[in-house]
C-alpha cells in the first residue's frame, strides 16, 4: 500500500480528531474527564438562557449542545473550543425572528432550525470556496465595536427580564414609562439581584478567599465555575417551596419536553429560506469570525495551529446537524471556551464527555428545568456579558489610529441605533473604504531611456533621454476601480504640463491585473486621446493581461495605437515623428 | 489690492458659474435657450412621473425642478448636467417611504422632504470631509449591476399603472393572480399601449423619416424631443374629451396646487430624521456617483473638467433647496443631461431657463395636470427605462472578469430580491473583498547582508551573508487588518523551517502606518515567541510609525526585544549569539 500514509494524512486531515486520538493517553482523559463535567455544569443553564433570549424554547438550546459538539470534536481543528449556543448568535436569532418579514410567516421554532440549516450549508459552501481567509478581512476594531454593541443590545434586552417586565414599547414617551415601571415583579426582581449577588460572589472575592484558605487550585477552579448552576438550583428551589409562580407571579422556564428531539418538523417552505437568507449569511460570519478567534486564543497559548478553512467545515457540519437534532445556530463560546481551557481540558473529549452529560440531562432531568425562574437566566446572562462591552479599548483604539476608532465606535453605534446585521456592514464598510483610501495611490514613474542602454528608468532619480512629443509611464501596480482615477488623473495633469506630447506609452511590466472599470477608464481615456489628435499605446504587458485584453476590443479601439513588446519597441517606432 | 486675483479664482472655484458668464456669447444664449426649452419640456412629464413613482403627489417632481437646478448652476462644475428629479432616486425614495419602520410614522411628504434634506447635508458634510474621491470606490460593475436592478424594480412597478391596477399582493399564489388581471381597466391599457406607441415612434422612426426628408438636424432634435410632452397633451385631451376618469375608471394625475410652494411643514420629529437617516445615505451616495458619472461623460465630450468634491457641495446645496422648496430629492438626470447637450446647451443657462419654464408652468397651468392619466406618466417612465436594464454589459463583464462578473450579478439579483439598499451593499462589499483578496499578500522578503557593506538584500536574488540564530525580514507594505495574517503565517512558516532562529528581526523600512488589527497581532506574535524563547525586534521604523507605537506600550512588550534604528545595528548586536 504505497499511498496508505498520503490517505491517513489527508484523513486526519479531515478528522483532526484521529490525530490526537492515536496518542491519548490515561491521563489527559483525567483532566478531560474534569474540564468536561465542569463545562457541562455551565452549558444547562447558558443552553436554556440562550434559547429564551433567541425568543425559543429552552429545548433547542439544549439539543444545539449535543449533536454540534460531537460533531466538531470530530472535524474541528481546536482542542479547546466549546461549540454550543452563544449569547451573540442568540441577540442575532432574536433579531431574525422579530424582523417584520419574518414573525409575519410565523412558527419561530422552524425558523430558528431553518437558520441553523442555512448558516451550515453557508459555512459549507465558504469552505467549499476556500474563504477561510475571509476570517482576515474584519478588523479587530469593528469586531470590538460589534461585540460591545450586540452586548449592550443583550444587556436591555435581559434587564426587563430581571424586573419581571415584558420588553417596553413606550418610544420616546416618558410618561408612558412610569406607568411601565410600575409593573415590577418585586419577588423576581429579589430572586434576579439575589442571583447576581451569588454569581458576583463565586467569581473574584470567591477565588480570593479559597486561595487564602490554601485550597488547591484545581479545586477552586471546580468550586468557583459551579456559580450559575447553584444560582440555578437555590433560585429554582425558592420558586418551588414558596410557590412563587401563582403567588408572586415570578416568571419561570415552563414544560421542557423529555427524552431525545425527533426532527418532525417540517423545513420546506422556500420562502421562508429566502427571507431568513441574509441573516443566516451574518450569523454564518460572526459564528464563524469569532470561533477561529477564541479557538486562536486558546491554541496560542499551547502553540496549537488552528486551520481556518477546517474550521469552516467543523462549524457548518456542527450547524447542520443543530437543525437535524432540533437545536439553534451554534459557535464557539468565549466564556465556555476559556472555562473549559482553565479547567484543564487537553482535547475536544472533554467536549464529547460533556455533550453526554447534557444527553443525561435532557432525557432525565427536563421536569427540573420547568420551575427555573427566568429572572435567574437573566442574571446569568448579564453577568457573563457586562464584560463584554469593551469602551475602554474603543477609548485606545480612538487614541492609536482615528480611522479604526471611527470604524469601531460607528459599528457600536450601528449596532445600537440600526440593528446587528446594518451595524457590522457599516463598519466592515469603513474600514474598507478608508484601506481603499490608503491603497488608491499607487506609485507612477514618468520614465526615460538610459542612454545606451535599453533600460528606462524613472526620470526624477536617473540622469535618462526623453522626448518631447513622448509620454512613457510606468504604472507600479495592477490598476483597478480603486485607483484607475487617480491613475488618470495623473496622465491628464501631465499631459496639461506638456502639450506637446502625441504619444502616451503605458508600460505594463508591474500589473498583473486589470478590472473591469479599470478597462472601461482606460477606453474613455483613449477616446478623449484620440479626439485630441493624441494615441494610446501599451508595452510589455504579461501573457494573462493580453490574453484578458483580447477578449475586449481595447486593442482595436487603440488603432493606430498599438501594444508592443517591449518599451524600446515603442521607442523606435514613436522616437522619430 | 494685491491679492484680489487669488480672491478671484477662490471665488470662482465655489461658484463656477462666475468662470463661464465672464465670457458669455450672445450665440451661446442662443443655444442655451433652445436647449432650455426642450429640456423643459421634459422635466414637466419627468416631475410629476417621478413624484408619482416614489409614492407623492406630483408637486414635489414639480417643485424639484425649480430652485435645485438654480442652485446647482451657481456652485455645479459640469455645464450641462440637468439636476431634478430621477427614476434611480425616486424609486429609493419609494423603497423608503414604504419600508415597515417610516411608513408607520405616516405623512410621506413630510418624509420625503427630511429625505432631501439629510441627503443634502450628507454631501455637504462628505464635502467637507474631502470625501469627493469616494466616487472611485463603488465599480462599474456594481453601478450596472445596481441600474439594471433598479430599472427592472421600476418597470415591475410601472406596468400595473400601464394596466390600470393596483401593485399585485398576491405573492407565490398562483390562483390570486386570475382575480387581479381580471381587475384591467380596458381603457386605461388602450392609452397607454398608444403613448408607448407615440414614444417609441418619435424616437428613431421619426428621427429617420425627418433625415430622409431633409429637414435641418437641430429641428430634428427638438421635434424627436417633444413625444413625451406631445403624448401627455393628447392622452389628456382624450380624457377630458371622452371623460374617461369617471366613464372608464381611467386614474389620473388629480390636483396640483398652483403657485409657488411655500415651506409650512413641520421637519422637527427627531425620531423621523433617525429612521430615514440611513435611507438618505444611500440616496446621497447614489445621486452623487451617478450625477458625476453622466456629468464626467458630457464633459469629456468637451474636454472640459469636473472637480468631484465642488460637485458634493452643488448636489448638497441642490437637495438642501429641494427640501425648502418643497421638492423631493434631485440628482443628475441621465435621459436629460443628453438631450439637454445634444440639443446644443453651452452652460448652465440652458438650466436656469428651463427652470424659468417650470416656475411658469406651476404657477400658470397646474390645473391643466390634473387630468393627466397616470398609464400615460408609466409608459414615458418604461419608454425611458427600459434601455437602462443592460443585461449584455452584464455578460461582457462575466466573460472579461469572473470576480467583477459575480459582484456585478450579485448586486443586480441582491437589489430584486432583498431591495436597493441591500444589494447595492452586497455588491459594494462583494468588490472590495475580491479587491482585499488580490492585495492581501504583500512581498515579504528574507534578506541578508551584501558582504563588505552595510546593504541588506532578498537572499534569493543576492549572495548574502546570515546567520543561523537570526532572522531578517523585510515586509514591503504598510501592515494592515488585510495582510496581517498573511505575515503571520510566513513568519511561522519560516520559524518551522528554520528551528535555529532566537531573534527575529522585521525590517520597517517601507512600512508607513500600521493599523490597530496589525498591531494586536503583532502583540500576540511577540506574546506567542517569547513564550517559545525567541525575541521579536524591530528596525528602521519611519518618525511617524513610532511616535504611533510609542502612544502603546508595545515597545515596553518587546523586552528584551528592541526598536533598532538601523539594521546594521541590529545585527551587530544580535550577530554575536
């Protein structure tokens, strides 16, 4: 079998988990053991928290954690990353699901699985297309501004939550708002600040006293990352002693259904795919942007290589098979990822073991979730996302580069004022556009003969001879739509400094490249030229220019201008009259 | 007064109108009032058609052809474009006023006229910005793509007022659609059927007919011009002769307010100008990028120039006008600016004059539109339309360019199926991706020292001295969000190839900005490589490049590492081991 290690390498290259899997050993399974019952402590109430900010059901952010982790385990390029519901993806469903267009076709739940099919299929087809590379293309700057905005956004959607209040629909009406306020639940909002109270406690001052107390430190990790669901539990069980649901009106999950999901649902309707498209595609890209940077982060740390276009695989397959099994779009999470890396997990087993306690979960233990008290949630979720709203390094960013502090505070307040999906297309948008203003001036050299030579070269740094009817230009770049105006530009300035000039050569030796409104300059330029008795030539353009070049007929519009091969061609030709 | 010459020539940048009336000919006024004439002509049916289209009475079409065009002369640098009223804007202005979150806040007009006036003070703050070069960074492919898009909305919108119904609501249900085309008001289609056979025979035909009878070429022109004016007036006649609107149910026009409009709406509802603000946006970019293309095209016939930023403050101050007079949203006219420069117009007069004529249209003969039938207002607009959808350039750039054949697809099916602003966006983001695609991957080359000099040169070009331990790289471009990465990982790469390496050393000598992304990478590499024991410094940095590090504390994360001034220095230290 001479080819066998080719395959397996190709193999494995497809499964990363066959190549970790060769050489696990006793001991790494221990801390996957660990870090996987620990993520998974954290995974129930974020899955169910998740799938109520969405505006879903619990359930479905249960079964994303299942079936989608397994999946990436087996496809995914991180050792680390914890795939499962995430708080951004959630406030981007949520928005999906309210949009007009959408709520009118009603059902939320098949629109919800339709998003998971289609932002999987959409990381698919990226793959397929080898854009992994896309993940390059959003700065940092607008991922920050987008993540502190989407976070703010989280943030006033979970606050009513915790006062036991619907969402306020009172605009800019503040009388409207009295009445409003004074629909507080007080025993949720007690049970909500009771919940931060515990949550806050079992972070830092938690950590500080244990260690004081000389506990050891994998133990204080353990102790410290059971915060949410001994929130869950104590919270739960105040709801079910004192009755709090009937009595106080505290609002509360409601029916989990038990057991495994059965895909019963009905996903045809292809209107509705269409009108889900766009914001499947910015789910797609933000799931996809901020897994390869937190699977990143961690891999650094252990000097790990992340494979951006695996990854695209690994979470469209992970996506796909959230819709088969009933669950809404996955990612990779921050918080779980980094608790699941603390926690010492070495492999994505750890993953694997903690998608099996959340099976666990789901077939036995669903009546329990019933009487959670959404207030509890809300803490959870608030918690966890006030750190995420970064103005402090929008503040650094404004100080070290304006351009990418415009572009991250516009994204922020895109966000805020007009919608996930407006604001992070405005700044992906900037940004763009003040790279384009930086890259649109490409260098041009007027060139002349060195005498005796054959070489031309440019005229301000070389001693070289010219000609006064005799324009030779060098470009030093492919011309495209962002530069070919300044490119004209150019030539027309010269041409008003030298009037005595017939012919125009444009010396092709640095562009590989030229588009479509680049050529369309270039054919207006040539008329003008030759209505102001002027010709147009080009020398020594590469095979691929010419052979684009000749799908057109740019180089019949030339005549009597011509493309020769070389410069000193031109020269000899246009030198003499 | 020793400076009044430069006073002059600042003044007559701003108001370019003062350059041409200096030398203003009695022959020029001459064909300024002939082609003012037939442009008029024109602007009448355009105004109320346009108004119409974007869902408002006809005085708003009306009134934008007055005081805009006034403004746009005194301040505008193209002599012949016609600024008014405009199919592409006002089918943008449709799109807005009937999205869910304006319509809701009802009373169009009063939308419409914030619309005016936040597209205006976009143009005028772009202008301030310097932002005129903007216009380079939307491609042709995207502009056709987007054109024939919105052509193929306003013919899907036109051909129901052809029919005499109401817009179909019927969606995928096939049955609903023998109800509505049993709604065709007979009649109505029999006059529009006839004004398209009116139109489409004062084009070529009765171009050729007048050719081959020999008539004079300038009488031609003005007569060809006058179908569209000629069919209003007979399909007119025929309804108030045969009284159609109340025998046959024919919709028309309805009443138009005499005289001149007087501003008393009230623009304050804060909330509208937040909704619309967006819309307006991508109304100012549009009008700006078409008003300079078709000015660009007219003015190139002359050889005259146009200053793209001078022409933000025109169109600004043009739809600020607009929306004090009462006026929709103005831009430049493609369909007029031609017929206005081939009817002969030297200058903006031709303009002034035919804004003359429209002031004494509405005050005079606004009750003459009132029975103008809307089929007949359709069938100017399809007649007009129809040439814009250019599906052939659509194949040529497919053939010409993969990338821009996509971009140019995209943006046409995104503005059909997701809307104008949506697919505009697409292709817009579309372009700038495939353009960051060729860009991304700057040269990056590993140098070493020409022996006997203190020269550093690419090792693969040179025969030059390194040293194990010690690796130099040159990159050749600023250092962005666009091709971090790629450095990234031809710094990986060349670590994996050569395990010797303590000391890398990146040569700044052509790098000129580097951006907040760039500089987070950079941070994380120096992070990730003193982690494996390996030290990261710089040398050669431009002033500005490290006055803009030294605002961070990177230099301080480097140590050990340092910022070197020159190579050489770096090696002589580092050299040693």
């Amino acid at each position: 079998m001479p080819h066998s290690k080719s395959n397996n390498s190709r193999l494995t290259q497809l499964f990363p988990i066959i190549g970790w899997l060769k050489s696990y050993t006793r001991q790494e399974f221990n801390s996957d053991l660990f870090a996987g019952i620990i993520t998974a402590i954290l995974l129930v109430p974020q899955g169910i928290a998740y799938a109520i900010m969405a505006g879903l059901p619990p359930q479905l952010g249960l079964y994303a954690s299942i079936l989608p982790p397994v999946l990436y385990a087996l496809f995914g390029t991180s050792r680390t990353l914890s795939v499962g519901p995430v708080s951004i993806a959630a406030i981007m469903i949520a928005s999906a699901l309210t949009a007009p267009e959408i709520s009118v076709l009603g059902n939320p739940v098949q629109s919800a699985l339709i998003l998971s099919a289609e932002s999987g299929a959409i990381m698919l087809l990226m793959a397929l297309l080898r854009m992994g590379g896309l993940v390059n293309f959003i700065s940092h700057p607008v991922l920050t501004g987008f993540t502190s905005g989407a976070a703010l956004l989280i943030i006033g959607s979970q606050l009513p939550q915790l006062f036991g209040l619907k969402t306020p629909s009172c605009g800019f009406n503040v009388s409207c708002y009295s009445h409003y306020f004074s629909g507080i639940v007080s025993a949720t909002l007690f049970i909500g600040l009771i919940a931060i109270g515990l949550l806050v406690f079992f972070g830092k001052p938690l950590v500080l006293m244990l260690k004081n107390s000389g506990m050891q430190s994998y133990l204080i990790a353990a102790i410290s990352k059971c915060g949410p669901l001994l929130t869950i539990i104590l919270t739960t069980l105040a709801v079910d002693y004192f009755d709090l649901t009937s009595q106080q009106n505290v609002a509360v999950v409601g029916k989990v259904p038990s057991g495994f999901p059965v895909l019963n649902m009905d996903l045809s309707p292809i209107e509705k795919w269409s009108v889900l498209l766009p914001y499947s595609g910015f789910i797609a890209l933000i799931a996809y942007v901020e897994s390869v940077a937190i699977a990143k982060v961690t891999a650094n740390f252990r000097g790990e290589k992340i494979f951006p276009n695996q990854e695209l695989i690994a979470l469209g397959v992970a996506n796909v098979a959230a819709a088969i099994s009933g669950g809404m779009p996955v990612a990779g999470g921050f918080s779980r990822t980094m608790v699941n890396f603390s926690a010492g997990a070495r492999t994505q087993m750890a993953m694997l073991i903690a998608a099996g306690i959340l099976a666990l979960a789901v077939i036995f233990f669903s009546p329990l979730f019933e009487n959670i008290p959404k207030t509890a949630l809300a803490a959870i979720i608030l918690v966890a996302i006030v750190p995420l709203v970064k103005l402090n390094d929008i503040a650094h960013t404004w100080r070290y580069d304006r351009g990418d502090g415009i572009a991250e505070i516009a994204t922020l307040l895109g966000v805020l004022v007009y919608g996930i999906e407006e604001g992070i297309t405005l700044g992906i948008i900037l940004t763009l556009i003040s790279h384009l203003r930086k890259t649109s001036q490409p260098h041009i050299a007027v060139v002349g003969r060195i005498p005796g030579t054959e070489h031309y070269r440019n005229i301000k740094r070389h001693n070289v001879e010219t000609w006064s009817h005799l324009l030779l230009l060098r470009v030093d770049e492919s011309i495209t739509f962002a530069n070919i105006n300044y490119i004209e530009e150019f030539i027309n300035a010269e041409l008003r400094q030298q009037p005595d000039i017939k012919h125009v050569v444009l010396i092709f030796t640095s562009i590989s490249d030229i588009d479509t409104t680049a050529l369309e300059v270039l054919e207006n330029l040539n008329h003008t030229l030759q209505t102001a008795k002027m010709t147009l030539h080009i020398s020594e353009a590469k095979g691929p220019v010419l052979d684009k070049l000749e799908k057109t007929d740019f180089l019949k519009q030339l005549q009597p201008g011509k493309a020769f091969f070389h410069t000193e061609d031109a020269v000899r030709e246009l030198a003499k009259g």
